[in-house]
C-alpha cells in the first residue's frame, strides 16, 4: 500500500482497536518471526538508542514506528537485559511530546550520570510548510524506569554553515567533561561530525568539526560514535552518498570506521588509517556501542537499511537488530566477535569431519531454521568450497571461498524472497588465509557470519519457505577437509 504523510503521522492510540489487532495478528502469523534477535511487536524498527547499563542492567532502546513498516513518527522503543541474550520488552520510553520533537524522537544516546540515565537525542520538528527544524534534547531516567523530558533543547540550534540535517547525539565522560558528537551535513552538502563540550550534560559548547581528512566523502554522515578500546581511538559513522568501489560500498549506504591514535579534543583531530566497512553484507546500519561492566566495548547494528523493501512488509513489521559483538583491535583492525553470553543459548550439539572433493553433501543432524554452526575448512585444493544454508529444492543461502580470487563469498540469489536486489545478490571481501573459519548464526529470516574470529562479518536478512533447512558442505574442482559443529539454540530458556 501507498502511505501518505497523514497515515505516516499517526499514533498507535489513535488507531482503532480493530485496526492495533488486525495488525498484530498479522505480524504474528509471519513465517519469518525471529527467535533469538530484536524485533518490533509491530510496525518499523530501526536505529538502536541509548545503548547502556543501568541498575544492574543493560538497556537498549530503537527507532519505533509502530503502525507499518514505513518511516513515520518516531518513538523510543524500551528493551532491557540482565545477559544481553534474553531480552524483555518494556514499552515505549519516549514519544514526541512538544514543540521540540513533535514529528519525532529521533537518534541519540544513553549515558549513567549521578545514579540516573541520561539521554541524548534529536528532536525532530517542521512547521506547517513542512520545513524541518531539529533540535538536540534531554531525558532522564530514575531507577524505577520513569522518564522525564527537560522543557527545553540543550543544543537548540544549528550553527551556520550546516543544514537542516544535525542529528543522533553520542555522549560520553573523559576527565571532567563531557562530549557528543553530531552527524552534520554542511552547507555544501557534504558530510560531517561536529563536536561538543558540556560539564553537566546541561549546557553544551560548540567545540568544532571533527578533523579526519575527509571533506568530500557522501552528503551526509549519519550515527558517529566515538570510544578507545585497546588505546586506540575509533569513531563510527554512517556516511551517506558513496559511489561503489569494486567490492566496497555496494549497500544503498554505508557503515564503517576509522582506527588510529586516540582523539586529540583540544585541537578535534584523529589520524588514522583509512575508513574500513564495519559489515559486508547486506543488511547493516546505524551502530552504537557501549560499554560493559567488565570493561569490554559492545556494538548492535540495525539489521537492515533505509529505503529498501523487505518481504516482512506485507506481513505489517520490518527489521530486527544484530547480535551484540565484541569488539577488540589487532593488527590496527577492528575486530568483531559474537558476545561471549551467546554460548549460553548452546542445547544439543551434532559433529563433522569429512573430507569432500568435487561434491555436495549433506551430513545427518546437521539441519535447521535456527542455529550456530562453526565449521573450519583447511588443507584445500578446490577452486571454490564453502556451505550452503537454509538449503532445500528451491532455496539456498551460499556462504563460500574462492581460492583463485582469494574472496569470501556471500550469495543470496535463491536465498527465497529478495529484498534489496537493485544493489545485487552477492557479497563478497579479499582475504588470504590458509584456513577459512566460518562463525555462523542462522535466525529464522537472519544470517549473521563471523569469518576468522571476526576479521571480517556479514550480515544478511534471508526470506527462505519454511522447508529450506539443510546444511550443506560443498568443494568444486577440488577437495577440502571440513570440520562442523552444529549447535541447536535454546532461544525460549
């Protein structure tokens, strides 16, 4: 269906009864419910808010359009963990309430502060010509969850030179002080990062733009977060309006980082290596990182992009979020590892050892819509040699190695229902290696694969009939030795 400005605009309340329950019959009844990942109750989701720990808990919080699978008005969603594996839905946290933020509530972060959490985030208003105005707002939350909103914008303006588009505040603590930094569009329309100071979380100063040797790279930069782990400074950011470049930046639009020395904030510049994909495949966007009790740094990504139709629409919701991930650096490269906490979910576990030449073969009890598979291939001759998931007559999701290219190959072509396919049906990334491990959660419409010990990650939406579950190893013009475990995931414990 078309969705007009009118329908995109409306509350959950101000739906009828019949209307709310229509729709979450409708979403329940879909085949590609996931199991263990984020996923809205209804409607849109997309960027995680908020991410922090709070009250002996992590609190994470989306991006919430609950009356379709449209970009509308925006809440906070609210979900919370002990684990970060079992997750409770709370509710809506924050809604668009006033002047600041009455045509939604968008990006931002979280940050403990004084025993309460605090928000950052952008406040999205237009007149009555449509003209946007955004605004950068605070909310605080106590120990009993209620959130309270401050009356007035802490950054209420955009500074010259910028446009209209000034959004998703990140806030963190160094020394006394805090920082945030914003993803701006200058006047040119090319893309950037602005910083700010505050000692309260109050009262915010105009430090300045970012610094990082990039002035013409896409028309806006969307979602920066900046954190150090290893004593290396890393920022993320979302930068929009990058042309393809052989393998890179084949998504409608991009996700990645820049690594190097720590950020000098009196003079706002970090030097680093180069911007690195934080994710090849197909479906990622919009990071935010936190950080741990135990001092590691976590990351979750919307699984999925903007402007792009998935088969889930029809169906009344889009989206769900990735598994969290470690992040950790070696060899001045950002590496990303499932959390430890994921092992939990482990219930019975099935073995292979096979060597396979010029063939595809399906090996007993290893088969399922819901899963974590770890398979190495090593002394191999073959061309090409990998693993076919969610297998079946029709359908086939192709994860693979090809030797002659020295590539990793991720092919969803027949992998079911297609979303995105205007930006193709295969990914794939250079890597040399002597042995190639795959990582692999496969959810119900999810794959997320994790390529040596997280040197490389891809992450896809899969939209495969509910008979498509065998696993499958595969070696063409050549031989392979294959080592598997397969784990069933006991995702209702």
């Amino acid at each position: 269906m078309e969705w007009n400005r009118e329908q995109r605009y409306r509350r959950w309340e101000d739906a009828l009864e019949a209307e709310q329950m229509q729709l979450v019959t409708m979403v329940n009844q879909c085949s590609w419910r996931q199991s263990f990942h984020i996923q809205p109750v209804t409607g849109l989701l997309n960027d995680p808010n908020g991410f922090a720990y709070y009250n002996d808990e992590y609190h994470l919080f989306y991006q919430w359009f609950p009356l379709g699978p449209v970009h509308g008005l925006k809440n906070w969603y609210h979900t919370k963990s002990k684990d970060l594996i079992h997750w409770e839905n709370v509710g809506v946290a924050i809604e668009p309430t006033n002047e600041f933020d009455s045509h939604g509530v968008y990006s931002g972060s979280g940050m403990e502060h004084d025993g309460q959490l605090y928000f950052m985030y952008t406040g999205n208003s237009r007149n009555e010509s449509w003209i946007r105005t955004p605004y950068q707002c605070l909310a605080v939350m106590n120990e009993k969850g209620q959130i309270q909103k401050h009356e007035k914008p802490v950054i209420a303006n955009v500074p010259d030179g910028y446009t209209d588009h000034y959004r998703d505040p990140k806030v963190w603590k160094h020394g006394s002080d805090f920082f945030a930094v914003i993803g701006a569009q200058r006047s040119n329309e090319t893309g950037t990062i602005i910083l700010y100071r505050s000692s309260d979380l109050t009262e915010w100063n105009l430090e300045g733009e970012l610094e990082i040797g990039f002035k013409d790279f896409g028309y806006m930069w969307e979602c920066p977060d900046y954190f150090e782990v290893d004593g290396h400074g890393i920022l993320l950011f979302c930068p929009q309006g990058i042309n393809s470049e052989g393998d890179s930046y084949q998504n409608i639009y991009q996700s990645g980082y820049v690594l190097g020395d720590k950020l000098n904030i009196q003079e706002r510049t970090l030097v680093h290596t180069g911007f690195q994909e934080l994710d090849r495949g197909f479906d990622f966007y919009a990071p935010q990182t936190m950080e741990a009790p135990d001092g590691r740094r976590i990351l979750i990504g919307w699984m999925g992009l903007p402007e792009i139709e998935y088969p889930t629409d029809k169906n009344g919701w889009a989206h769900c979020l990735t598994l969290p991930r470690e992040l950790t650096v070696r060899n001045g490269k950002l590496r990303q590892s499932p959390v430890q906490e994921l092992e939990r979910l482990r219930g019975n576990k099935a073995e292979a050892h096979l060597l396979i030449e010029n063939e595809t073969r399906q090996v007993e009890k290893f088969a399922g819509e819901v899963y974590e598979l770890s398979v190495e291939f090593s002394n191999f001759t073959a061309e090409q040699f990998g693993v076919e998931l969610r297998a079946g007559d029709e359908n086939k999701t192709i994860l693979k190695y090809d030797t002659l290219a020295k590539k990793v190959i991720l092919d969803r072509s027949e992998s079911g229902e297609l979303a995105g396919i205007q930006y193709g049906t295969v990914r794939q990334y250079p890597m040399a290696s002597e042995t190639i491990h795959f990582r692999i959660f496969v959810d119900v419409s999810s794959v997320e694969v994790f390529v040596n010990d997280g040197e490389e990650v891809f992450t896809a939406r899969i939209f495969p009939d509910a008979y498509s579950q065998a696993i499958r190893f595969f070696a063409q013009n050549g031989k392979s030795e294959v080592k598997a475990v397969k784990y069933e995931l006991n995702t209702d414990c």
